[in-house]
C-alpha cells in the first residue's frame, strides 16, 4: 500500500488485470477542482411508528457511495516540444481518452475467443474478469471503485481531428464488503480505507 501512495503527486486511476501484474496508471493531468461525494445509508429497517423495531438502528453494511469529478485533458504543453512527444503530435490526446474508454470494454480478444467457443457449440461462456480499477487521491484515500458513468466533451481538436483538449466527467461507485471476495487485494484496501474513516474521525475532540 505505501508504495502505491506513493506513487502520486497527482490523482489517479490504477489498474490491475488479472492475467497481468503490471498496473496500468492513468494520471490525471490536473487535478480536478471540486469531488463531489455521495452516502445512500444501508439499514435492516426504514420502518417508522409501529413497524419500527430494533432492526431500526442497526446499520448492516457500508452506505452506497459514489462520486463525481471532472478531468481536464489538455496536449498544449506537449506540442510546444513536439520533438519530445511524437505520440501526441501523431495521436492528440487519443492514448488518454481510450485508456478512460477501455475500461469499460471486454477485450477484442475475449470477443474473439467467446465467438470460437460459441461457433464450436460451448455452452456456457463465463465472461471474462474485468480489470480492478483504484481511485487514487492523495496519500490517505485509495479505494476500489466500478465506472457507473463516463462522458467526454472534446473541446479542441487539431487537423486530423485528433482530439488536443477535452473535459471528461467520471461517475464512480466505491466497491464495498459485499462486492469484493475476500480474497481479493481490492477486499483489504477497501478494509483499509474504512478504517482509516474510524481512526480519523476518532481525532475530534467530544468538547
């Protein structure tokens, strides 16, 4: 965990895929000015006046939480030196859109392999694992998180149309107890970030 922290200057998103031990980092540029964060408390029973019970005020798993924050993408800087970025003379900001995009795509290759089997009369395909994708922002906030929505607007484009400059807007959900195996590293950094809420909330004071 302390080597991924870090890591980073900046926000993130880290990737690990199952078949490949080398993660995937997508750096945010800038980071985003505001994040807004949302709770949908989890509890045995809503139930008011005579359905209420003792179930009432029991909180059974972790509240539903989600965020939102807008990236900006710019190729500015890099094409004043185009010597030292081809890539980005070549492609625009194209290689940082498609790693935002891929993520939520299987890969072509599963599509291959899926369409063999199923032309070979398999019946049962079980779909292929998809990567475990990190939040990471700042030392103390490193959390596993599905893509509940991805937008972009390309703003500027140069004359192949590639794009130069764009605003993406992420919707994440962090992923909890009930979503992970206990198996799975994602498991003991959502475990880790948790408690790291009780540990600071523990330091204001009760006068």
């Amino acid at each position: 965990m302390s080597k991924i922290q870090g890591m980073f200057g900046k926000g993130a998103l880290l990737v690990l895929y199952p078949i490949n031990p080398i993660p995937k980092i997508i750096k945010f540029q800038y980071n985003p000015e505001s994040l807004t964060r949302s709770f949908q408390p989890v509890n045995s029973n809503t139930g008011t006046g005579e359905n209420a019970s003792s179930e009432t005020f029991r909180i059974t798993n972790p509240p539903i939480e989600t965020m939102s924050l807008d990236i900006e993408i710019d190729a500015t800087d890099k094409l004043e030196f185009p010597d030292k970025n081809p890539v980005t003379v070549i492609m625009g900001i194209n290689p940082e859109l498609n790693a935002l995009e891929s993520l939520l795509y299987p890969t072509s290759l599963d599509i291959i392999t899926n369409a063999i089997l199923a032309s070979q009369g398999t019946i049962e395909i079980i779909p292929p694992e998809s990567p475990s994708v990190f939040l990471v922002w700042g030392f103390n906030r490193i959390v596993p998180v599905s893509i509940t929505d991805l937008s972009i607007v390309e703003e500027a484009h140069d004359f192949n149309l590639n794009p130069i400059r764009a605003k993406v807007s992420l919707g994440l959900r962090i992923l909890t107890y009930d979503d992970l195996p206990k198996d799975h590293p994602a498991y003991a950094i959502y475990q880790t970030y948790h408690k790291f809420k009780e540990t600071v909330a523990a330091l204001l004071s009760s006068t």
